[in-house]
C-alpha cells in the first residue's frame, strides 16, 4: 500500500513543478491577492525588468490596509495613502489584472473577500503579501503570506521557490463550552506552543472542535496560525467547507462543481499518515482569553492576573516578562478583569466576519458603551457589512453607541489614521499586540468579538457570558 | 540584487527576543511605493522621541554604533508580518547581516532576496558574539560567505551553515526570477496538466 499522506503532502506533491538537487522546489501557485501596501515595489520591479504578468487571471487586486474606513465618497485625505491606492489601480490597469475598486461592495480585507467571491477553494494553494494569508488554510488551501520580492516572483512565474514544510498537527479533543469560540482556541494554542512554536511547520488542525467549527471559526483560527510561527495553517475540507464554497461568483458550477468536490474529497490526511510534531489539546478546559502582554503568546484565560517576573529564571524571558508589563502600564498580580480600556475595535481579517459581528451585536444589545469608552465595528467587506445591516446589527451597534465603519484593515495595522494614541489602550479582535501595532506607545489587548464587546459596554476587560 | 561574499565590521548587540516585523519598521512607514529610504526609520519606537529626537541610550543611537554592519540579536528575530520593508529597512541602514539563535520563517525569505545574510547558531555561540559585540567599534567581526565562518576579534573562528541553494544565490547575487524563467517551458506543461486534470484551477 502506498505511504500515507498528510492534507499537507498532498496539495504540496500536486504542486510541484521542480525539484533540484538540493530539494529546494519550484512550486506552482495557483491564486494571488494582491493590496497596495507590499505589491507597489513588485509591480515596479516587473517594470524595470520588462517583464509580464504570467496569469492575469490568476490574480486578484484590491485595497484594504491604508484605506479610509470613513465616508467614502469623499476624497482620501493622506497624500501617500491615497498616491499607493491609486497606484495599485493603475497597475491593475497596465498589467490587465481584475481588480476590485475601493467603492465596490465587494472590496474588504484580503483575507476576507478572497473565500467570499470563491477566489479561494480547497486543494489550491495561494499566495498574497500578507502574513495572515494562512487564514485561507480553513478551506484545505495552502496559503502563504510572502514579501514582495516573492509577489514579483509569482506574478511574473506563477510560482515560488520553496523547501518543503515540516507536518506539524494540533488536535483539539472534545467539544468547547459554551460561550468559547475560535478566536480563544487559536489564542489558547498559542499561548501552548509559544510564538516561534511552528516554525518551519504547517500546521493541520484536526480534532472534533475543529470538525465542528464554522468557516468563519476555521478561518479565525487559520489566521493565527501565523503568530504560532509556523508557514501555514490547514484544515481539512468537508461538508462544512464544500456548503461554503457552493455557489460563490468564483467558485466551479456544475460539471466542473462535481469533479472538483470528488477530488477534494480525497484531501483530507489518511490514516496512520505521519507527522513531525503533535501537540493534542483539550477543548473542554479553555475560557474566554486574552492576552495581557506585548506578544500573542502572552495570554491568559479572563479569570488570571498579570503574571509576576521575579519567578522567572530565564534572564531573558525575565526581561521581556519586565518590559512587557511596563509597556502595558500594568502591575504583576493584577486581575485581568481590572484592567480599564479606552478604544476597542472589532474587525481584522481575524474576527470581521457576519458571525463575528453577530456575537458581538448579542452582548451590545440593549446595552451602551460604557462612558469614555470609543467602540468601533469595521466589517471585512463590503458584502459583510450589508449583510449585517440586512440583519439590523449595524442598528444594534449604533443604538448602544458603537461606531459603524466601511470596511478595511483599520486599527488593526493602524495605517488609515484608525489608531490609538500614546499609552491608550484598546480591546481588539485583531491578531497582533506588538508595540505600537495600533499605533504608537498604544497598548492592546487582544480578545474575540463577544470579549471585545463585553469590554466595551463594562469599561474593562470582562467574561461575556456574565453578560449573556 | 546585491552580492553579499564577506563583510567585516561593527556587530551592534540587540539581545531583545522576538524582536517583530512592527519593531522593525512600524506600520506606517509602509505607505511608502519605493524599497530605499527606510533606515531613517528603523526601530522606529526604540530609537526616537515622541518630539523625533533621538533617544541616545538605544543602541544604534551610540556613536559606537552608528556605522553598524551586523546585528547579533535574540531568538526568533522577524516575527509578525510579511513586510519585505523591515530588511529594506535594516539594509538601508546599513546592517547587511542578522546573527541570532532563530529567525522568523517569511523575514528569512525575504532578507535573502535583498542579498542579506542570516546566520542561525545555538544560543550559547550567539551570546559568546553577543559579548564582543557589547565591547563596540574594538571589536569588530568577520563573515565570510564561502567559507561558512564568522572570526571572532580575538581570533577564534566560528563555523556555520547556510542553505545551499540561498549561499549560490547571495554570493552571485543572482535573481530569482531569472533563474525560475528558465524553467518556463516545466512551468507551461504543468499548466497544461492541470488544465485538463483539474479545470476549475
Ligand atoms: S486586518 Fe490586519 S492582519 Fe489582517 S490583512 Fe489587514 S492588516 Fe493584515
């Protein structure tokens, strides 16, 4: 019988091109997205060469990081912001690729957009200069975010010279408590296996927590992959995935639908298949999280406190434990529920999706932002946002005095002028805490959508199913 | 791309683990639509004031340092975001090459098609260069591609290993892409594979 495979091994074997001698591969990439912030130099680069686009159709361009999440019709502000969005147009233009314009109501954050339209389906892999392209890993689709001397690649090759990953798997066992979603899994593994606990890896997430979570729950959790180090993150397609996928404007129709379903059937790993690196986690024991500190992998589940360096003995974990708190304008011991916030945010392609602003609109109902408190909601998309407002949420959120935003990175990377200041401090359903992420000397606290409400409407970090 | 065969020069001690892509060079200077001009504003946060003076305890702020070459830095350096800036960034400034127990998967990718060398080495071996680093502009170290080795000021030499393939690359500074063109007509009959056996691809 032939070796078993991994989901992994499988789309990556299907890809290859070449293989030289030293086992570095030319693998083929079937998809890009493209945004304004990393694709500007590629573009240019292709230029200066003389060189094509290989497969226009192969690509896929819109704006989401630098744009205004404001009153579109009028014109962007920022000088540079609105030069690179300009730019990604034209080039759009000049190398004949399908672009989607900044007031199309398809246009939102890469990762959003790209499974809305169907562009990302399983057993494909994809390719977009963005480090939380894993999101697409959801779907069975190999995804890796790039820098631009690789979007050039793709774009003029179709292809990217890659050494094969590692098979790393997480299982998650049982089912989550109520009230736990995937943005606390993903944090939560984060928190296990550490930030550089990945690297060289893809990681497949397996297990029945994962079987039973939503696209929207994968995708989350796909997103994060990144802040575990590893390449990308992979679940397996099946029901769940193929009902998602069926229909979308991008996605196979008819015969073409039929013969692309039987092959994804084949993806998932097979028995007995091996992996490099296991890690099992059970989900019956994880709360709400949030992390407290300057990097993903300092999170807690809500009921902690801000741990206390001096019983560290590493020198320099120590010292980052020190600066951490200091940053953060914390003290060691304090109750995570102690914690007062400024500005909270609800977007990113992490947590911007209708189900996420669903949980989030059942805590702000009939509730208000608590004084002082600056809350806002930024849709993936366009298509989200109008849905939302077809179910009246975009109502819930304002009544409960919530800022209802167009669609766009925003204060998750802090670029479009959606930032915090100077030692204020956010709850945010994005995926980085670094320093300044949201903005300069800003302090964030990451969380999933429902713990980011909860937040706002208390003043402080809180349990939302006190609220439920 | 730039060459990069050897480099001799002043190594600046960066200890600090996980030192992220937004560390590196925050997101805002990203609106940028050129790969030079960066190094103005690398480490950003660390290097200046909130009135744009500089903060004259951060390394690279030490006159010591200013003409840094390499960096000896802590694990995982590069994590966080794909931003090709953050090597622009560090090569701008003038740093050509990273030395650390670990580096982030998508910044050593990227480093390497900017002719930018990353030595991976156990963390005792980057603390003992960490130590000579700290003693500044006295100590300065060699990194010679060819050979895979690093002399340290006092003499000792320190072997590494690097991808062969990224070595080929760096010491001709050879394009990537030039060198995948040649593979076109592999490229087109794949294509052409996958067109009949999975269409909707
Ligand atoms: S929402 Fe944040 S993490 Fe996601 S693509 Fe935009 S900037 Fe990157």
């Amino acid at each position: 019988m032939a070796q078993p495979k991994t989901l992994f091994d499988k789309i990556w074997e299907s890809h290859v091109v070449d293989v030289q001698e030293d086992g570095t591969c030319l693998l083929y990439i079937d998809r890009q997205i493209i945004h304004e912030i990393t694709s500007a130099q590629a573009f240019e680069g292709l230029r200066e060469a003389g060189r094509t686009v290989r497969r226009p159709e192969a690509q896929l361009l819109v704006p989401d990081h630098n744009v205004p999440t404001t009153d579109r019709s009028l014109p962007i502000e920022n000088e540079e912001s609105r030069i690179q969005i300009d730019l990604l147009k034209e080039n759009a233009e000049a190398f004949g690729l399908p672009y989607i314009e900044l007031n199309d109501i398809r246009q939102g954050i890469v990762h959003v957009i790209g499974p809305e339209q169907g562009f990302t389906l399983p057993g494909l892999t994809m390719a977009c200069g963005d480090s939380h392209t894993s999101t697409h890993g959801a779907f069975g689709c190999l995804a890796f975010g790039i820098g631009t001397s690789e979007v050039e690649h793709v774009l003029a090759t179709q292809s990217l010279i890659q050494r094969p990953a590692k098979n790393m798997r997480v299982t998650v066992d049982g089912a989550l408590p109520p009230g736990v979603v995937a943005k606390d899994l993903a944090l939560a593994i984060i928190g296990a296996i550490g930030t550089a606990g990945g690297t060289g890896c893809v990681i497949e997430y397996a297990g029945k927590a994962v079987e039973d979570l939503s696209m929207e729950g994968r995708m989350t959790l796909c997103n994060m992959t990144i802040e575990g180090g590893a390449r990308a993150g992979l679940v397996a397609p099946d029901r769940t995935t193929f009902d998602y996928v069926k229909g979308r404007p991008m996605a196979p129709k008819g015969a073409a639908w039929e013969q692309a379903e039987a092959y994804w059937r084949t993806l998932p790993s097979d028995p007995g298949a091996t992996y490099d690196k296991e890690v099992t986690i059970s989900a019956a024991s994880i709360e709400p999280q949030v992390t407290w500190g300057t990097s993903p992998e300092m999170v807690l589940p809500i009921s902690g406190s801000v741990p206390d360096p001096s019983g560290e003995q590493d020198g320099n974990r120590k010292r980052s434990l020190e600066r951490a708190i200091e940053y953060m304008g914390l003290s060691a011991g304090q109750a995570l529920t102690d914690i007062r916030v400024d500005k909270v945010f609800i977007g990113s392609c992490t947590n911007s999706r209708i189900e996420d602003l669903r949980t989030a609109a059942a805590v702000a109902r009939g509730r208000s932002v608590a004084d002082g408190v600056h809350a806002m909601v930024v849709p993936g998309s366009g298509l989200v946002k109008h849905q939302a407002e077809e179910e009246g949420l975009d109502a819930v959120f304002k009544e409960a005095g919530f800022d209802w935003r167009e669609p766009g990175c925003s204060m998750c990377i802090a670029m479009n002028g959606d930032m915090l200041q100077p030692g204020e401090r956010s709850a945010s359903t994005s995926n980085r805490n670094f320093e300044g992420r949201q903005g300069p000397g800003g302090r964030t606290h990451l969380m999933s959508p429902a713990m980011a409400a909860a937040a706002a409407v208390n003043g402080h970090l809180s349990d939302h199913r006190e609220l439920l | 791309m730039d060459k990069f065969t050897s480099l001799q020069g002043i190594a600046a001690p960066f200890p600090m683990v996980n030192v992220d892509t937004d560390r590196i060079i925050p997101a805002r200077f990203l609106k940028t639509i050129k790969k030079t001009g960066l190094g103005k504003n690398l480490f950003n946060e660390l290097r200046y004031n909130e009135d744009g003076s500089e903060k004259p305890d951060f390394i690279l702020n030490k006159p010591a340092y200013r003409e840094a070459g390499i960096l000896v830095a802590g694990d995982n350096f590069g994590c966080g975001s794909s931003r090709e800036h953050a090597p622009w960034a560090l090569i701008d400034f003038g740093i050509r090459c990273v030395i650390a127990p670990s580096f982030a998967d998508i910044f050593n990718n990227n480093a390497s098609k900017n002719g930018m060398l990353l030595i991976a080495l156990p963390q005792e071996t980057v603390d003992k260069l960490m130590e000579d680093a700290e003693k500044g502009g006295n100590a300065r170290l060699s990194v010679d591609l060819e050979k895979q080795r690093i002399v340290r000021p006092d003499g000792e030499v320190i072997d590494f290993d690097i991808d062969p393939f990224k070595k080929h690359c760096l010491l001709n500074g050879l394009d990537d892409i030039a060198l995948t063109l040649q593979k076109d007509d592999k490229i087109g009959a794949f294509e052409d594979a996958r067109k009949t056996a999975q269409p909707w691809a």
